[in-house]
C-alpha cells in the first residue's frame, strides 16, 4: 500500500493517488474533511489558514461510500491560486496557456526570482541539487501545504483502523519554553478537550502560558518550535517485524513521522530517558489475566519492542523546529551575485506545533494500516476481518470493543 502526492503550494490544486488500498471499506467524505480542518486550526497559524477551506474531491475509487480496491485518487483545491496564477501558471506569456494575472498587492513579484534562500528551510540545497536559479522551484514543493495530502490519504488509513477498534490521536506537549509532561494516551474525553484548545494542549494553564509565548514571539518577528506526542490505541501485538531491518515497525514509525516538515527528533515511549535508568526501572513487567490477556504494568518501551508492537499503546514523541521563515529575516546569500543579503520573505505561521501533531497522525496512521494488512490480507475488507479475530482468539489478547 501506497500513496504519492503532488502539487505546489500556490498551485491549482494537491492532487493524491492511493493504491493498494482493500476494497470494500467504508469512506465518507466529511470523515476525510474533518481531518483536513484539524489541520488547519492552531494558535500561530498565519493569513494562508484565512484563506482556504480544505475539501476532498473524489475522482476514483470510491463507489457508493465503498472503495473499489482499484487507486483512489482525489484533488484538495487550492483557494490561493487564483491570486498566484501570474506567478505559477505551468506555462509562460509565450506559451500554450494565457492567465491574466489577478489583482494583489503580493503578487508585484510577478517575474522576479526568489535567490535568497532561507537559513533552515530547503531552499539552497534544492536549487543547488537540481541547478535552479529561482528559489521558487524549491519552496512551493517543499512548502508545508504539502501536509494536507498527507492528512487527506492519512484519514483513510484511520477510517480502515478505525473498523478493528485502533484510534490514534495527538496532543501538544511544549511550545517554545512553555512545556507540559504528559507523556501518555489519552481518553476520548481527553482527547476532545485538546480539540477545543487552540494549541492542542490538555493542561489549560500550560495552553495559556504557550499562547503568550506565541504573542510575543508574533511581536518580535521571531517563529517557535515545540513537541508533541502522538498515539494509537487499539494495535495489536505481533505488528511489524524482528527479523529485518527495513521490516521494524519503531523504524518505519520513526521516518514516517520524521518526514513531517521540521521535524528534527523523534523518540518511541521514553525515548533518550532510557539511556539514564537501570534496567529494573527501564523495562515494562509483562502480567496476564484470563479476562485481559497479556498486560503490562507500564509503557515506557511506548508499545514498541523488538520491532513489534506489543499491544500497549503506541507512543511517539517528536521535536519540531521553527519554522524557518522569520519575517527580521536571517543572514544569507544572494545567488545571483553572492552578495550577503537578508533571507526571502514568504508568508508564514509563528508556530504550527499544533498542526503538525495533526499531520503526523495521519503518517502514524498510514504505516500501522500498512504494516495490519501485511499481518492480515490486502484485498478486502471483510477477509481481513477474519484473519483479525483468528489471530485476537489465538493469541488471547482482548481486542477493544467496536
């Protein structure tokens, strides 16, 4: 299972093609719309937010609320376009295609190269690595607008998990300074007060102090990284694999969610904690009951061991930069002279912690929808169903009830 995603940030449209998807399972568009509304939301978002409205368009795949087990491939509009049309029309004045240019202050840039790359963002090594003289050619790819693909072919992995009791989720643990410690899953309950923040943190006090820091950091030109945690309950044991390297479910988990833009750590259960405790306080004691099944008394390991799932939660926590847009602008250098100039200005969020905790529950979601089909069947849903609850009666572990 598969999915790749294309488009630029002031393009028409992010356009995405999933293949390899079971058929037979039941998708609704407002399901894969409420997705890509979290991810919009957020306390530091900047003007793009105020502008689109994310909505998935379906074009294949999908028949009667059900996939067809054939690619799906839908479209997430980009509103923005219609004022960057002068700046991303796929061809120039001279070409098959003629777009007159909308009026925007913004857009006087029409016709001028973007040559000062930012400090942090992908701008140099991308012109230097394809040989591009406008910086634009890297920005719109690499622009985090990308992410929404993302969260539009994660919410069909979720809706699939979601039919044999798993729910994943996300909340903010630290914005800036300003930091909580709740390094655990959380009740629905729980999870819903995160939703109601508006930087998706539990601790309302702690939220308040993070939306100051955000305020400040606004005033100052300046942009905030942060951390996050997220979580899947409901996973099985005996998902991934001990016996290959590219097999590891903590490693495919790991790049998944490191291939998030900006973030720069990623750490499973404690994580760098381990390496400051004795083994007798690192490692998680293992209990059975006849009505629980396996059990464990703690879940420093983050529901990850050997490769495996081990049937606790699943808990991921991961470092995110700021965001390398600074509207002061950084030291840098001019490629068309190599003069020292400010870096470029593009619009920008002061922190996007909150969305990002978003996007990388989509990633975890796609990799344990990956790694539950190659434990359980691929082609439909109801087969895997049944390989599902052999397995559960085999293995004595007590699924969740759905």
């Amino acid at each position: 299972m598969r999915f790749l995603t294309a488009g630029e940030s002031h393009g028409r449209a992010l356009a995405v093609v999933i293949e390899g998807f079971p058929a037979l399972v039941k998708v609704t568009r407002e399901e894969i719309d409420r997705e890509l509304s979290r991810r919009q939301k957020g306390y530091g978002r900047g003007g793009r937010m105020k502008i689109e409205r994310d909505r998935v368009e379906i074009i294949s795949g999908i028949r009667h609320g059900k996939t067809l087990g054939s690619p799906i491939s839908f479209l997430i509009s980009n509103h923005d376009w219609e004022n960057w049309v002068g700046v991303m029309r796929p061809f120039d004045k001279n070409g098959k295609i003629k777009i007159a240019l909308k009026g925007d202050a913004r857009l006087d840039r029409v016709g001028v190269k973007v040559t000062a790359p930012r400090p942090g963002h992908a701008d140099l090594a991308g012109a230097l690595k394809y040989g591009f003289t406008d910086l634009r050619n890297v920005l719109e790819r690499a622009s985090a607008r990308e992410t929404a693909a993302r969260v539009g072919a994660g919410a069909f992995a979720r809706l699939f998990l979601s039919e044999f009791g798993i729910s994943i989720g996300s909340h903010v643990l630290q914005i800036g300074r300003v930091e909580s410690h709740d390094l655990r899953a959380l009740s629905d309950e729980e999870q819903k007060k995160v939703e109601d923040s508006p930087v998706r943190c539990l601790d309302g006090r702690v939220a308040g102090e993070m939306m100051k820091a955000v305020d400040e950091a606004k005033e100052e030109g300046e942009s905030l990284g942060g951390v996050f945690l997220v979580y899947a309950k409901g996973v099985p044991p005996g998902l991934g694999s001990y016996a290959h390297w590219d097999r590891r479910l903590d490693g495919r988990l790991a790049q998944a969610v490191m291939s998030v833009p900006a973030v720069k750590g990623v750490e499973t259960g404690i994580g760098f904690s381990f390496a400051s405790r004795d083994g007798s306080q690192a490692h998680d004691p293992i209990y059975f009951r006849p009505e629980q099944g396996f059990y464990r008394s703690s879940n420093n390991a983050g529901g990850l061991e050997g490769g495996m799932s081990n049937g606790e939660p699943v808990l991921i926590r991961a470092a995110m930069k700021p965001i390398p847009t600074l509207y002061r602008g950084l030291p840098s250098v001019d490629l068309k002279d190599r003069r020292a100039v400010r870096a470029a200005v593009e619009r920008s969020d002061v922190t996007a912690v909150p969305a990002a905790g978003v996007v990388a529950e989509a990633m975890v979601a796609w990799v344990l929808a990956e790694v539950f089909m190659e434990k359980f069947g691929q082609d439909s849903f109801p087969e895997i169903k049944r390989a599902w609850k052999s397995y559960l009666e085999e293995i004595e572990w007590q699924a969740p009830k759905i």
